[in-house]
C-alpha cells in the first residue's frame, strides 16, 4: 500500500483522512470558518508557500463559463489561489447544480482547471463546454 501525504484547510476532510493510517495529514492552521469547518489566513498560506503538490481538489460554490470559478468567501478564494500555485494539477469538484452560478469572491478562470468531477445529474451542454475548454471530465454514478 502507497503513502499519501494530504495537505488539508478542511477539519472534516482530514478527520475522514486520518482513519487510515496510510494517509499522512498535514492540517493547514489559521482562522477558522464556522459554516465550512476550514480554516483561512495568513497562517495557511505561510506553510504552502513552501510545498509542491502533485494533484489539488477543490471544491467550489460555482463556475461560470465566461468568469471562472468561485466561493463565497474572499479569505477561501485567497487560499486557494495559493493551493493552486503549489498544484501540478486542478482538479475542480462541483455537483450539476454548481454550473452557471457565481459565488462571490474568484477563485481562477476556466483555463486554471485541468479536470472536473461532478454527478450524473449534469447537463449534456454543460458537458460539451467543458469538452470545448479542453477539461477532462469525469461523471461521477
């Protein structure tokens, strides 16, 4: 069995993560946010300044074709802008729900996303766009 080293701003994700003791976590500090049980901050962002990651997976709030894709919090968007720094690959997690919506604050542009996963429930034209942007794609059952 492979080692897995997880860099995670996400309390949930890493508890979940740390259940198998192949999974190395390295939990990200900084201010905690109440509604997602991340953390954001300076803090976060001083200790990936110094890592290279192989794949990053990101959840977010929405993509829009001709802006980007979003959260709802300035402090998240920050984050992950540096993540993605860091990230060989972007590898964007999104349900069907989350095309064609706009959270608040950018996270990156259509261009900065190597893959989607997203559910069966996504629209074929929502799939033939993201085929035009060149993504690959994979529909979760």
């Amino acid at each position: 069995m492979h080692r897995l080293t997880v860099v995670s701003a996400s309390l949930p994700v890493s508890d979940i993560l740390s259940q198998d003791e192949n999974n190395d976590i390295i939990q990200l500090g900084g201010m905690l946010r109440h509604s997602s049980l991340s953390v954001v901050g300076q803090y976060s962002k001083q200790i990936l300044a110094n890592c290279s990651f192989s794949k990053l997976f990101i959840g977010v709030d929405g993509i829009d074709f001709n802006y980007g894709f979003t959260t709802t919090d300035m402090r998240e968007a920050e984050l992950n802008q540096q993540m993605m720094r860091a990230a060989q690959k972007v590898i964007v997690l999104a349900d069907a729900s989350k095309f064609g919506k706009r959270g608040f604050a950018k996270i990156g542009d259509i261009e900065d996303i190597d893959m989607i996963i997203t559910d069966a429930g996504v629209n074929p034209s929502i799939v033939d766009q993201i085929n035009e942007h060149g993504i690959n794609l994979i529909i979760a059952e």
